[in-house]
C-alpha cells in the first residue's frame, strides 16, 4: 500500500471488535470491477517492465492505464453514492 493512513491499524481494530461486514454482494462488485480493472492495468505494465527484456511503457499504453485507474476511481464513488445514504437525525 502507497500511503497507509497513521491510525490504520486501529480501523481494523476497530472493525474486528466491532464486527463490521461488507455485504457479500459488494464484495461480488469489488472482487468484478476491482479485479478486472487491476488484472488489465497489471497485464499492460507487466508486458513492458516484467523479464529479461525490459521496455518503456508506450504512451498509448500509459493512456489505457489511466482509463482503468479512472473506471476504479468511477466504481467506487458509484459504490459510496449508493451505500453511503445520509441517516436521519
């Protein structure tokens, strides 16, 4: 993970004292979009930069990795806009 957040450790604290749970059919969208996306971005990358023969990455190729990057981005504000609802006070 690029940047941990500082007080990472206790969320998951926090989130197994308090038996937080992801509804399995989020977990059915995030292993779909969030494993293909990463699955193809990774496939790019690593037919330049993983062997013997290394290459740089194309500009064609970089661009195909942002729109992916972008669609993750995509998916998950989709997936807070439904599931995160305002509760009334």
């Amino acid at each position: 993970m690029c940047n941990p957040l500082n007080n990472e450790e206790k969320i998951y604290e926090v989130i197994e004292d308090e038996h937080l749970d992801i509804s399995p059919v989020i977990w059915q969208l995030i292993d779909h979009h969030l494993g293909n996306d990463l699955y193809i971005i990774s496939l790019i990358a690593g037919s330049h930069v993983v062997g013997k023969d290394k290459d740089p990455i194309p500009v064609e190729q970089g661009e195909k990795i942002i729109k992916y990057c972008k669609e993750i981005n995509h998916f998950f504000k989709k997936l807070r806009a439904v599931t995160n609802k305002p509760t009334a006070h």
